[in-house]
C-alpha cells in the first residue's frame, strides 16, 4: 500500500470515531502501519476529527520510532501502538477508544462476557480484560499482549479499548463491535443474569464468522461516508476509502 492511501485510510477511520459514537473530543485515535515502508501513520494529539486531514497524519518509522514526517506532535499513544505493531504478526491497524460502555467494564476489572453470538463472532470468546498498568513507556503494550486472546480487542482496567487488525478498517470494525456488544450485555444485565454460550458453540460460530461470512476479497464492501453537509456535492460515487486486508 502507498502512504498516500494509508494516509486516507487512517484520516477517515479516525473521523469515523466520533460518528459510530466510540469518541468524545479528541479521546481516541487510529493508526495505519505499512511493513514494506516500516512506517505507520497516527493521528495527531488534541486535533479535532473534523478537521484532520490525509496530509496532518504524523508518519513514524516503527523500527525505531523516529518521527519522520508532520509537523504536529503525535498521539501520545503512540509507544502503545508501536508496540503492538512489533508484537503482534499480521496487524496493520490499530485503534485506541474510551468508548462509554466497554470503558464501564475496564472500569469494573471485568471482561465482556461470552453470552451474543456477536461476541462469537467477531471475538470467538470473552474479550478480555488487563489490570491496571499506568500508561508510561511500553506498559500498556505489555499489557496487552500478555492478556489477549484470538480476540482483535482487549479493554484496559481504569482506562479504555484497544482494538486492531489486518487494516484501519478491520480495527475500527472490532472497536465498534467491541461497544455495541458491551452496550447490550449491559442492557441484558438490567432484566437478569446473561447466559453464556458453550465454547464448542463459540467455536462453530467464530469458525463460520470468519470463513463464509461477506463477499470475500472479490466484492469489497462499501465504505461507511461521512457527508459535510457545507461541501458535500451529492455524489456518492466516489466514497473515501477503506483500508484492504493484508
């Protein structure tokens, strides 16, 4: 992948935070990282959604951090997305949220339990959950790492989500998932105690989920569009553009 699509990949997965409501102010980010450049690009500290662009991104090179491009400062999440993306094979997005239900069970210690098909789906079993770590050097990274599961998302005690994938896109996708599950076991919680599924059902779930589930790499979807009511022109033929599976 060219920088120049990563760049528009990152920028509108980033502005589709507060849009799919995973965001309040600035209190999220999404990075990118392409392998074959050793770069990633990551948002910009304190820039609100709707005003980033392609060209604001910070581009960083993942082998030794060095900020390489941009003239804002960074993320200050960024160590916790390099670390991820050194750790973890296959991944070429990360998102970090605080998204309101899932930070509500960070901030119980408590993972979001296996009881939708949803959460078979998406995450083939529980989405875990870390114990407090502070956010300094690459705790959080180690954090995750040592705790997660087959999940693409993991909630951090006291703190928030992080999510990632095989793309900004796919990250963002698990983000999302990871609060709309959240919000309905919560629902569920009001009227009574969930029940689980059976891990073997899991399995057969996450299994079809992710082996006959869309229209394979021959019909991308389409991409979600965030329409700016001052300079839409009303086509929708050409939406912004997603990031592709690696």
């Amino acid at each position: 992948m060219t920088l120049t699509r990563l760049r528009e990949d990152v920028c509108h997965a980033n502005r589709m935070l507060p849009v799919l409501g995973l965001v309040a102010i600035h209190s999220g980010n999404v990075s990118g990282y392409e392998p074959a450049l050793d770069r990633l690009v990551i948002k910009p500290s304190g820039v609100d959604y709707d005003r980033l662009t392609p060209e604001m991104l910070v581009e960083v090179e993942v082998s030794t951090g060095r900020i390489v491009s941009g003239e804002l400062r960074p993320s200050v999440d960024l160590p916790h997305h390099l670390h991820l993306y050194r750790q973890i094979p296959g991944i070429r997005g990360v998102v970090h949220t605080h998204s309101n239900y899932a930070t509500a069970f960070a901030a119980l210690h408590e993972p979001i339990p296996l009881c939708l098909t949803a959460i078979a789906d998406e995450f083939g079993g529980e989405i875990p959950c870390t114990p407090y770590v502070d956010n300094s050097g690459d705790a959080i990274g180690r954090a995750v790492l040592q705790h997660r599961t087959q999940a693409p998302a993991i909630l951090l005690a006291n703190h928030g989500v992080f999510a990632w994938g095989p793309s900004p896109r796919e990250a963002l996708k698990a983000a999302a998932m990871t609060e709309d599950v959240a919000k309905t076991v919560h629902l569920a919680r009001q009227i009574g105690q969930p029940k689980m599924l059976p891990m073997d059902e899991a399995a057969k779930w996450y299994g079809r989920y992710h082996t006959t589930y869309g229209q394979g790499m021959a019909a991308q979807p389409q991409p979600l569009r965030i329409v700016d009511s001052a300079a839409d022109t009303g086509d929708d033929s050409a939406p912004l553009p997603w990031g592709e599976a690696a």
